[in-house]
C-alpha cells in the first residue's frame, strides 16, 4: 500500500489482521488460528473521533492493541502522522509497522487507546493523580512539580476540581 495523500489524515489502516495460532499435542502444533481481527480497514482525519463498536469479544481491544503493536499484526499496513517521527518534507506519514522498538516507545507518547469502561481500566488502587501522570513518569516528562501542576490543568480541563486528583475511581 502506498503512503496516504490527503493532508489531514492522522491513521490510515488498512488491511490490518491479527490471528492468533491455536496449538495442539505434546508438541504444541499449531492447528489451526483464531482470527481475531481480519481486513479491518478504516481512516481517520485530524479532529474527528472514531469508536469502534461492537459485542463482547468481537475484537475491538485486540485491533486498538494491534494498531500500537503491543501485538504484532499478522498483516495489513498502519500509517500514521507523527509530529515527532516524521520529516516536514513528505505527508507527515509513518509506516507503523516499519518502526523499530525505541521509535514505537516515541510513536505511543502520540497516540492511544481510551477504554470507555472505568471499571476495567483505571486501577482502584491508584489515585485519580498517579492515573494521570503514570505516562508522565513513564516517558520522563518533568519534575514532580511539573507533573502536578499538568495533572491540575488537564482535570480543569473536563471540569473536575484539583482536589479531585488525591481521590480513587471509585
């Protein structure tokens, strides 16, 4: 697949498939695959919002999963524009699959997977503070200072109070 052309364009998916092998006998042989996600195809623009929709075990998790490589796709390509990886002479545009370790660890500081369950999502035992600066601390983005005065402007932001952030989910 060629590199998308229309500017605005942030992910391109296409063809993506993710099959998971099924072993048998002593000698874990593999029989067969579950074929969790299979020529899933769509776009999204910069600005809109996408949900993926659908019943219990349909794969959706497992393709927003895929699209970040925390699993391997089995195939299909994934483009994506990257303000940090690309260079300002193309589309903005990166092969997803083409990028190595360190780059994806760079790639998923700019896009992620937001689950609208709570319940299974945020850990009960984290403070609505360490929830939100965990990819602070994880990807070294400043002091603690920094950190919670990031984690006050973003609950400003959809309308909760900074005393919000030493409470639990529940």
């Amino acid at each position: 697949m060629e590199k998308p052309q229309e500017n605005n364009i942030l992910l391109e998916v296409k063809g993506l498939k993710k099959f998971f092998p099924i072993t048998a006998g002593l000698m874990r042989r593999t029989v067969g695959y579950v074929r969790a996600v299979d020529d899933l195809n769509f776009f999204l623009r910069e600005g809109e919002t996408l949900g993926l929709v659908g019943e219990s075990g349909c794969g959706k998790t497992t393709a927003g999963r895929t699209i970040l490589r925390l699993y391997e796709p089995s195939a299909g390509e994934i483009y994506f524009k990257s303000r940090v990886l690309s260079s300002s002479s193309d589309t903005g545009m990166v092969n997803v699959r083409e990028l190595d370790r360190d780059q994806m660890k760079v790639i998923r500081q700019e896009m992620a997977m937001i689950f609208q369950d709570p319940v299974g999502s945020l850990n009960p035992r984290m403070s609505v503070y360490d929830i939100i600066s965990e990819p602070m601390v994880i990807h070294k983005k400043g002091d603690s200072h920094q950190m919670e005065e990031t984690v006050i402007q973003l609950l400003e932001r959809v309308g909760l109070r900074p005393d919000h952030m030493r409470r639990y989910p529940h």
